[in-house]
C-alpha cells in the first residue's frame, strides 16, 4: 500500500474511534420510523440496513428500542442505517405477521437478508456495532475454533500478506466491537482472524494465557516462507480498544529498521509520533551487514515498544565518542539523544523496558571513570606495565580509518582485493591486543599510500568464526595473506619499526631468483630490490650449481618461513661456480653482505634440511658484538650461551669497541656472546646492574653470566683497562675457578607478581547458567557436534535450535559488534585486578 493510503487509513480509523464518542444531538434523530412498504421500496443496492419490525411497543421492548436508537448514529458511520419499521395491524407478511419475527432485528444489503439477531443478543450499543458489523465483514473476519484451522489459514497467507489474530472471551462485548471497527478499516490490507475459544488461545500460544482477558497478537506471515515454522508473533500488550488497536498495527506496519544519513536530533518516525522512543545503532562502511543485523535482532526484541534505527557514523561524520555503539532519543521535547555504550543487546532491551536505566548506566559510566582515575594513579596495585599504560590511555581516540574492519561477510572477498593483505587478529577487551593496536595504527600512517598493500583487523571477540577457521589459538597475531597464494604468520617484536619491516619485506619474494651475476652483485650491494634498502641490514645469497634440485628445495622452503624477517636472493645459472670462488668457497653456499656490500662473508652450507638452514641463517644474521636491546635479546638468549655483556652509561668509547670487537672475532667467540647494553636507550639494564649487585657498580662495567648454567656473576677488575688481552686473561682465571663470583642469580622461576586473570572462570562465575562452550550468538539452547577444522583439528560448532532459526537464520544475538571497540568487558574484567 502507497504512503497516502497509509495516511488516508490511519486518519479515517482514527475519526472514526472519535466519532463514536461524540454525544448524540437531541435534535439530530438518526433512527428512522418507516412504513413496511416506504422501507422497502427505498433499500439501495449495495447499502446495508438494520431493520427493527413491531406492530406497537410493549413495556418490555423499550429498553432494546433505546440501544437500538442509541447505536443508529455509530452505525451510520459505517454507512449503516438503522430503522425501525412500523407494521400496520392487518399486515401479515413475514416480517410483521408473525410474533417470533416482530422479536428480531434483521440486517440487509440492499434487499437481500444477511443475518437475523435475536433482539437479546443485541443488549446495548457496543453488541449492535459488534454483530452487525461482524455479520457484513463476513469475508474479512474469518472465525475459527480449531488450531488446525488457524493454522491453515497462516500457510496460505505466508509470503502474501499478515494476519490479525485476535480473542475475545464473548461476542458482543467492547473488545469484539473494537477488532470488528478495526477490522471495517483495516481489513483489505491485514487477514483478520477471530475465535472465542479458550482451548484454541491455549494451543497457539508458548505460555499460559490469561483467557478471561481479550488479547490481541500480530502475525508476521508475509516475510515467512517455510511451511514448517509459525509466523512471527507481536503480541499487543494495551487493552483491546479501537485506539490501541490503530496504535499497535500502525505501528506493525513502520519499516523494521530505519537507516538514517542526517542528525539524529531532527530524525522524526512513527514511533516517536506515538511516544516511543527511539534506539540508534551506530555503524560504518566496514561493518554494515553486522550492524545491520544486529539493529534487526534488536528492532524484533523491541517491537511495538521503541524504534530502531542504523545511524551511520561514515555519511555524517558525526562528532560523537568513538567509545558509544547506541543512542538513545525519546519523544519528550527538549531532552537531548543520550549517547551510551552498552555490551549487548540484552542492554539495549533492558534500557527500553527500564527507563530509568540510562540515567543509571550514565552514573556508572561516571563511576568508573573515577575508580579508573584512582587505579591509574596506584601504580602499586598495576602489577602489568600494558595493562597499566592501556588503561591510562583509554581515552585516547585512536586513527584508524586506515584499517579496515573485516567481518564474516568481507573477510574472504577481501584477500582477494590487493596482492598482500594485512591482518591483525585481536581481542578488544585484552590489554596487549589494544596496545599492539595502537602499533598497528602507526604502521598504516607509515605505509598509506603503499601499493598492493591492505591494512585490516578482525575483532575475534566479535567474529570468533573467521579467527577459528584461521587458527588464531592466541590474541595478537597477525598474518600476511598473499592473493590466491600462502600466508605467513609474523612472529616478531610489536613495534611499529619492526611491523612495517616485516611487511614491507613480505612484498618480496623470499627467496628472490637472481637471473645474472650482475644482478646477484648488485643484491649482494643492497641495490636490489631498491625500494627495501631501508629496511634490511643484510643481503644473503644462497649460491647452488643447476645440478643441486635438493639443496635449492631445502634453501625455497627455508626462505618461506624466514619471509618477512630477511631478505634472501637465489643464485642457480651456469656460471654459479664463478660467483661463488670469487668469495673463496664452492657451492653450496651462503654469501652475507653486510653495510651495503663492503663486507661478504662466505659460508658453506653442508646441511640440507630446511629447518637447519633456518637455524644456519638465524645465526648468521647475529651481529659479532651487538647492542642489547629488548628487541633483540630473545634471539641472543636462544643460544644458551654465557653472556660477556658491557654495560656503559650512553655510547661505549672507540677504544672499548675496538678491543670488544677484537676479542668477538677471535676464536673463543663460539664459547660466548660478546655484547653491550646503552643504559640510556635501555633503561631497564639499571634494574639488571641492581639484581647483580648490593650496590651500582661505576660505568662503564664488564659482566660474565651464564643465565643457563648456575646463574654465576662475575665482574672484570675496574682497576684493569678493557683491552682483549686482559679481557682473555681474566676468562681463563674464570674457567680455572680463580675468580669468585659478584653474585649467584636465585634458580626460582621468575612468576608475575600476582596470578594471571583466568577468564573463562570469570565468565562462568558472572553467567552460572550460560556453558563454556556454548556460543555467544545466542541465548538459546545449542547442540554441538564436532567438525574438521582446516588443520584437521577437531573443533566443537554450534548448532541453532529450531527456535533460534525460525527467529532469524544468522541473527547476531547478544553482542554488539558495531564500530566502537566492545571495551566494557575489558574494564569490568580489569576492576578484579586488586582483588587478585
């Protein structure tokens, strides 16, 4: 139906529901007094008429004569007359000759009898309207007393059209009169059905109905289209009268969800205009279809009881806290929309039924914003640096236009836009997630502009699906997904520097296949590829005669899971040989060019497999005398060594480093890691210098420890200059047991401070009733059965009851997944932390 007849329906319902309440006029005489002969020869076709016939008015007539005069001017609303016909004494016909026919009242469309009512049935005015009308809205009003005859009637409608079913204990009564008016309006575009069986309220409903009441439910059959399943049902919760009847299917008749592209403060619907308000879900491009879906769950919990509508943050550039996913406006004037962050939609319901709710959430968002403030400044109580820092910058909006949001519906189709995409697998309630996504956003102010290159994330918290199928067992992870090709998984340090190296060196082939021995030359310069001579430190060349297919496979697959950390280039034409004597080795081998080629060293590679020419090239790649730093120490603790480390207060001096450097070339240099540590750019070495010693020790100190093997320290004399041959010296007196230990490292474990937050009991002591393993799509109960994952793994999926499908196949249930990130349940989570 067209928006005018919508409108023109509504306000001629609505006249009507006024008009029957008007007074009637003494000088108006709606009831007509007609002869038997004037009254029939003036029916028109097409019109309808109720009919009293009497010879005169007995006492006990009168008080029927009255409700009969009473409803004439209700019914000529209709177009309904009604009159009462005078039959002269000697007239014998059928209606007035006849004593059983002078007590009826007969109803006529044109001169055709439709129904005779008994003149007790029709005891005041709300039973003449009631019967009169439901004897003429015969086709409109079907009346059933079966559930198999309501459900007949519900298969036939659904994909066509709705259906108005409605109980009334009687006939005759103000409900009956009501849904028969609301019928006379509304019965072309609804299928009204009636029954005043309470067997038959019983049968179709899910809980015990209050039978001695009228009610009055909606039936969404026009959207269904499986047989099996009953239509969506929206129960009117008012009393049954003409009113809230108009209200109620007004109301079932506005679109489900609303999309808005203007300000909300001027946003006008239906449901504000009856005195609802109205709920927005605020969205974005990335995640439109979650949004949308979402905003249906919701409007379908909330309907006939508030509006939903999706408000979108991209069309308007709204200046509104990127921390709100809903808000709220209701039809007072004057109050402003509220903008809130709730966790679910269980929220949103409960903020509609509760009004005073989001003055409440108001006040504990402001709670904790104070308990938050007094948290961060107890820095006794934050035994987590991330958490810490997270939680002190919470209010900080982060960039991230430039990171797309992936969700189940654009996780595949984008992996195939770009030829390297970019994904950051995170939790938004876990604190390491949320600083690495703070990296994350600098990485993309580096690389804007990059070709061939997508930055985007995947919420897991939201969409644990995609990061199941894609084996995310732990929060971070990123991966770089090649187009129609492999990913590879980074295993590196967080920082900004180190992401974007990683990336950046993921565009190129690892290893790359070098075609001539200028170009393996110029590899070896650091001149090929251009483009990445920023972000490498060294070039290998694995070097291989044509022959050497095995050796070649080994060094490929090698290179595979080293993409991304180095850059390695492949040499393999004829004249290999040559290239490799002019390093002084044979094939086959690995050349390392350090600082653009001024020095290459030359290694023999004897081991064939994969992962020992991964280890090889780790190695390798370890500086002579490196700066310790947090970055890099992991790599240096692998080796299991016995640490020779320099600590120095700022850049060690020319001396020092010449001597050390010396002293890591020589031959005991396999023995140990020679190294040193810049208090001033790695402050944390102060702490180290403090668990060594009682005191601190002057600058610049030499230390032997051996993290791995009894935990000894041993401090080089300050009285003797750090020079190799004295530094030699004293390691033999070490290896002699001459020399006594500064202090012995205790061989406990190092634990955190206070135990690690164990979520899943969280979850099961906050929700007792929900299991573990049940998904959090639903409230629903679901059944599980075990599937292959794609590492052959089995994995328990979850399967919607019957319920949950008829409701919504693919409805997003409990969690709001729109573009604020869901940090709520991190913050509660962190409240626990000081009474750990």
């Amino acid at each position: 139906m067209s928006a005018q007849k919508d409108s023109w329906v509504s306000s001629f319902s609505f006249l009507l529901f006024c008009a029957s309440f008007i007074p009637t006029c003494g000088s108006a005489r709606v009831l007509q007094e007609l002869s038997p002969q004037r009254y029939f020869s003036a029916l028109q076709a097409g019109r309808a008429s109720l009919a009293y016939f009497s010879h005169n008015v007995s006492p006990g007539a009168q008080p029927f004569l009255q409700q009969i005069e009473n409803s004439a001017e209700a019914l000529q609303d209709y177009g309904i007359s009604v009159v009462k016909v005078n039959c002269p004494k000697e007239d014998v016909s059928r209606y007035c000759g006849k004593e059983n026919a002078l007590r009826k009242a007969y109803l006529f469309r044109g001169n055709m009898l439709i129904r005779e009512f008994p003149t007790d049935a029709l005891f005041d005015v709300d039973s003449i309207v009631a019967n009169v009308l439901f004897a003429l809205l015969f086709n409109e009003v079907k009346y059933v007393e079966t559930l198999a005859d309501l459900q007949n009637i519900e298969n036939a409608l659904k994909g066509k059209a709705n259906m108005v079913f409605a109980y009334v204990p009687a006939t005759g009564t103000a409900e009956h009169r009501a849904v028969m008016e609301a019928a006379f309006v509304y019965g072309t575009v609804h299928q009204f059905v009636l029954t005043t069986e309470a067997t038959l309220l019983k049968d179709s409903s899910t809980d015990e109905p209050d039978v001695s009441s009228a009610s009055l439910v909606f039936c969404h059959c026009q959207r269904a289209t499986d047989l099996v399943q009953p239509c969506r049902r929206t129960a009117m919760e008012q009393a049954l009268t003409m009113l809230n009847i108009h209200r109620h299917l007004k109301l079932m008749g506005a679109p489900l969800v609303t999309e808005v592209a203007e300000d909300p403060e001027k946003v006008s619907t239906v449901h504000l205009q009856l005195g609802l308000p109205l709920v927005f879900i605020l969205s974005q491009t990335e995640t439109y279809e979650a949004d949308r879906r979402t905003a249906e769950f919701v409007a379908w919990q909330l309907l006939g009881k508030a509006g939903v509508a999706l408000l979108s943050r991209d069309l308007l550039g709204l200046n509104v806290l990127r921390r709100s996913n809903i808000a709220l406006k209701t039809p007072d004037e004057g109050v402003p929309i509220k903008y809130l962050l709730l966790e679910d939609t269980d929220e949103v319901i409960t903020l509609v039924k509760e009004k005073n709710k989001v003055k409440q959430i108001q006040e504990d968002e402001g709670e904790e914003e104070d308990e938050d403030e007094k948290e961060n400044n107890n820095q006794d109580i934050q035994d987590d640096e991330v958490v810490e820092a997270v939680s002190r910058d919470k209010k900080r909006e982060l960039p991230l236009e430039q990171i797309r949001v992936l969700t189940e519906e654009t996780f595949h189709s984008a992996l195939l836009e770009t030829a390297r995409t970019v994904v950051l697998f995170y939790a938004s309630w876990e604190s390491v997630s949320l600083a690495v996504l703070r990296s994350y956003t600098e990485v993309a102010d580096h690389l804007e502009g990059t070709q061939g290159v997508l930055l985007s994330r995947v919420n897991c918290w939201d969409w644990p699906g995609i990061c199941t199928k894609e084996n995310v067992t732990q929060f971070p992870t990123i991966k770089i997904y090649e187009k129609g090709a492999r990913s590879v998984i980074y295993d590196g340090m967080w920082g900004t520097k180190e992401l974007t190296s990683f990336i950046m060196l993921s565009r190129v082939s690892c290893p790359l296949k070098l075609a001539t021995i200028d170009e393996a030359e110029g590899y070896l310069r650091g001149e090929f590829p251009s483009e990445l001579s920023s972000y490498h430190h060294a070039s290998l060349l694995g070097v291989f005669r044509p022959a050497m297919s095995e050796a070649r496979e080994a060094f490929e697959e090698a290179g595979n899971i080293l993409s991304g950390h180095v850059t390695m280039g492949m040499y393999f034409e004829d004249d290999a040989l040559a290239l490799s004597r002019k390093y002084g080795v044979s094939p086959p081998a690995l050349l390392l060019a350090r600082g653009g080629g001024e020095s290459v060293e030359s290694i023999t590679l004897s081991k064939q497999s994969a992962q020992d020419l991964v280890q090889v090239i780790r190695y390798e790649l370890l500086d002579i005398f490196p700066e310790i730093t947090v970055q890099n120490l992991p790599h240096y603790l692998q080796l299991r060594k016995p640490f020779l480390i320099l600590f120095s207060d700022g850049d060690i001096g020319q001396m020092e480093s010449e001597e050390m450097l010396k002293l890591a070339k020589g031959r005991p240099q396999q023995a140990f890691v020679a190294c040193w540590l810049n208090l001033k750019k790695t402050p944390v070495g102060r702490g180290i210098l403090k668990a060594y010693f009682a005191t601190m020790p002057s600058l610049p100190v030499l230390i032997w420890v051996n993290l791995h093997v009894g935990g000894q320290v041993f401090k080089f004399p300050s009285e003797q200059s750090i020079a190799e041959m004295n530094i030699l010296s004293w390691l033999e007196k070490l290896k002699a047991g001459l020399e006594i230990p500064s202090s012995t490292l205790s061989e406990e474990d190092w634990k955190p401070p206070l135990p690690a937050y164990d979520f899943l009991q969280m979850m099961e002591t906050a929700m007792p009733e929900l299991p573990l393993h049940t998904s959090h799509h639903h409230k629903d109960t679901l059944k599980q059965h075990p599937s292959e994952s794609p590492g052959g793994d089995t994995v328990m999926q979850d399967e919607p009851s019957q319920e949950t499908k008829a409701e919504k196949v693919g409805s997003p249930g409990r969690d709001l997944r729109g573009t604020a990130p869901r940090l709520a349940a991190r913050e509660k989570q962190a409240k626990r932390h000081s009474e750990l």
